[in-house]
C-alpha cells in the first residue's frame, strides 16, 4: 500500500487468516462450515483456514497483535516458494557477507516465503533479536534502537539481496531475513513474561521497512522446517540446547 506495487511472488499466513473471516462474512460458506479450503494461486499449495464458531468467545490474542478476536487456525499444506527447493542452494548453511564485507553464516530456504536466516549474534553480537513492536522501550539489555539507529534496515536489506542471488531470485517483498538466537527471558508485547525454558529458541523476522511487530506465519513454516535439518543454524541452536528434533527430509 506505501509503494502502489503488488507483489505476487509470496504467501502471508495473516491474510490467509482473513480469507477465512471473509468466506464466513459473504456466506462463501455452506451452514456450520468452520474449515475454508483455499487455494494459494500465487505459489501453487493449499491452505486449511479452520474458524471457531461465529459464537466462539473473543479470547485469543498474539503478542505483538493488539486486542483479542476468535481462534483462527492456518493449515499450510505441502507448502512451497514457487518452483524452488526447500534448500535451494543444496546445503544447509552457506557464507553471505554482512555490508563490512565480513562472512556470516545463513540457512538459505525456501519453504514457504523465501528466507535468510542469520545468527543475531552474527549481526550485532548480541543473542537477542531485534524487535520493533510499538512503544517498545529500547534498553541496553534488549537493543531493539539499534535497528534505526545503527543502520540494521540497510543491513536487512543487503542480506536480502545477497540471499536473492545465492538462491537465484528476484528480490522481491516476500523475501524476508529472519535473525535467531537460543532461549532467552522476554518480556511479550502485551505485557507477559517468558522464560527461557519455557521457549527452544528465540526469533524475529524482517518485513518490508521493519521488523515485523509479531512474526510472520510462513517465517514460522521456515524455522520448523530448518529445525528438521541437520546442518541448518536452526538445528544447531536446538542441538546445542540438548532437544535437537529428528533429521527431516525435503520432499
């Protein structure tokens, strides 16, 4: 909507959210039907978008999402980015360069929306990632200022491209980074508290000119899929936090 462009190379699991609410709102939906099937023409995959029942309670919320609304659940099934593999240079990590032109390692998917997955610590050397939601206080301890103020958009920007081309595509909207880090206490943006052992990792992703103030659905698709990998920067944080999940398979 800034820009006036339309960008039809990706997904986004809250508008597919939407959809879903949408059906039920024009009567798309036969009587009592709470599960909307919908075929993502962009990318070739189907989604389950799962309503609760139009007098389910309003008593779900996301962090990093104000107010609470009714339970939706998105299904993504066998999803993909176009015709691309899951591991579309073919190994689970590869070397990208950080704009000082010092190497880095990232996990290069393309399980749903294409994405670059870095080291937080890699970045800035700090193991928590930056956030953006607002009002959210900038503090020595959670250095989420840096993002403005030390440039990490143009940093964002400059992985996006090195990973469009390690990858062999276009940089294009849908192409996301997304920083990761082990366990750590947080404090949620609506206000609760989270324990490190309450969580395997801790993560935030890019979104055009920001962080994203929650965390996309298809970034989410990414991380599990990285997390069945051996090899990939996902993996090796949850090897590392002794619970590392078994070897997966591309398909």
């Amino acid at each position: 909507m800034r820009s006036g462009v339309v960008d039809w190379s990706g997904s986004c699991g809250n508008l597919a959210a939407a959809v879903g609410v949408f059906a039920r709102m024009e009567r798309l939906l036969p009587d009592q039907a709470e599960t909307v099937r919908v075929y993502q023409a962009n990318l070739g995959y189907r989604m389950d978008v799962t309503l609760s029942p139009a007098d389910a309670p309003f008593d779900t919320s996301v962090p990093g999402v104000p107010g609470r609304g009714q339970k939706i659940e998105v299904k993504m099934l066998r999803p993909s980015a176009g015709d691309k593999a899951l591991l579309p240079t073919g190994r689970p990590t590869d070397l990208i360069h950080l704009p000082s032109g010092r190497q880095i390692e990232a996990t290069l998917l393309c399980g749903a929306n294409p994405t670059v997955l870095v080291r937080s610590r890699d970045v800035w050397g700090a193991d928590t990632p930056p956030v953006s939601p607002p009002g959210f206080p900038a503090t020595q301890e959670h250095p989420s200022a840096w993002r403005v103020d030390h440039g990490l958009l143009a940093v964002v920007d400059h992985l996006r491209r090195e990973g469009a081309q390690r990858m062999g595509i276009q940089v294009a909207a849908a192409l996301r980074v997304a920083f990761i880090a082990p366990p750590g206490a947080y404090q949620a943006s609506d206000g609760s508290f989270v324990e490190a052992q309450d969580v395997d990792l801790t993560a935030s992703i890019s979104t055009p000119g920001r962080i994203h103030h929650a965390f996309t659905g298809t970034g989410a698709v990414n991380i599990a899929a990285a997390a069945c990998i051996p090899g990939t920067l996902v993996h090796s944080i949850l090897a590392a936090g002794g619970q590392p999940p078994a070897g997966g398979r591309e398909e």
